[in-house]
C-alpha cells in the first residue's frame, strides 16, 4: 500500500477514536496513549499526525463540524426527511453529537459556532416550511438546545427509560419521543394567547 494513503487511513483512525474518546470522556479525560490504543497505533503516531492533544482537539472540531452539516445538508436535501430514522442516523451521526456536546460543555469556540450555525439552519428549515413562531431566533436557539441536551443528560435520561440511549434501540426510542415531542402540541391556540397577554 502507498505509504500516503497509509498515513491517511491511520490519520482517519486516530481522529475517530479521538472523536469517541472526548465525547466519552472529555478532553482532559482522554490522553493521547489512550486514543492511540483505541486507534491501534502507537503515541508516536499520533503526535507525528497531529502534534498535540490540543491540536487534535482542533482537528476534531473542524470534522465535526463539518461533517454533521454535511449529513444535515443530505438529510434536509429537497424536504426529504426519510433519512431521519434514527436507527439509521445512529452509527454516523450519534459519535459526532456527543463529541460536539462535549466539545461545547469544554468551552470550544468551533462547537459554540455549530450550536450557532445549527440555529441558523433551523431558522431557515423554519421560515422554508411556513412556520411563524412569534419569536424565530427564540424558538431556533430553543429547538435547537433542547435536541442536544438529550445528549448532555444521557444518563439521566437513560436511568428513566430503563433504557441506554447510546445504543441504536436507545437512540432510536428517544429520537422518537423527541419527533412526538415537535409533533403533538402541548398548549392550544387560546392558551397561548393566555399566556402572551399576561407577559405583556
């Protein structure tokens, strides 16, 4: 094999593993002798590729980013939303969550600006989709943290369904609580309205 495309399939190795072992553990819990082993190279490999753990980190951020607005660009693509059972999201998209999760919680600017342009998005699939909400950024920020504490309270979450949501049958059972979630509405019209006047 050419010994680039072997640097490239290693590289490849050790950003997934390091991708896993932050969204598991954190940035300060996962050193490099340990992505190395879940990489199935050696340290020096790892630092060859990357430098430092910071470095990584970085590295990690720009893949993740960039790879969860692909899948959002794929998922979204004509108002297709086939793709969005979770069973089959769940081995691409769920490592990718946790991490930027992670990543967010350990004050990384890159996740902060995904959580950002993830707003963005949900802005835009609104305002496509006819939705009106009387607050649009509001109800986009909202929207979109409410999908990802999911993530952030995994073990909490997990405990009440008697069920670990970082396994496929688990992701796939709170992923569709959460559809019903966005789908069955909590308030009528006449409440909300209620409610609006008494804020004014």
């Amino acid at each position: 094999m050419d010994r680039s495309v072997e640097d490239l399939t290693a590289r490849a190795r050790i950003r997934d593993a390091a991708v896993k072992l932050f969204g598991e553990r954190g940035i300060e819990g996962a050193s490099i002798r340990d992505i190395a082993a879940e990489a199935g190279v050696s340290s020096g490999l790892v630092r060859h590729h990357f430098g430092s753990k910071e470095e990584l980190r970085e590295a990690c951020d720009r893949y993740a980013k960039e790879r969860m607005l692909q899948i959002g660009a794929e998922l979204t693509e004509q108002g297709d939303l086939a793709g969005l059972d979770p069973l089959a999201l769940h081995p691409v998209a769920f490592p990718l969550q946790l991490y930027i999760v992670r990543s967010m919680m350990d004050g990384s600017e890159t996740a902060t600006a995904l959580f950002l342009e993830g707003v963005d998005a949900v802005e835009a699939w609104s305002t496509g989709y006819g939705i009106k909400p009387k607050d649009l950024r509001g109800y986009a920020a909202a929207l979109t943290a409410i999908k990802l504490s999911v993530f952030v309270f995994r073990e909490q979450v997990s405990k009440a369904l008697g069920e670990d949501i970082t396994t496929p049958a688990g992701y796939n059972r709170i992923g569709q609580a959460l559809m019903e979630v966005f789908a069955i509405p909590l308030l009528t019209p006449e409440q909300i309205d209620k409610i609006r006047k008494q804020e004014m």
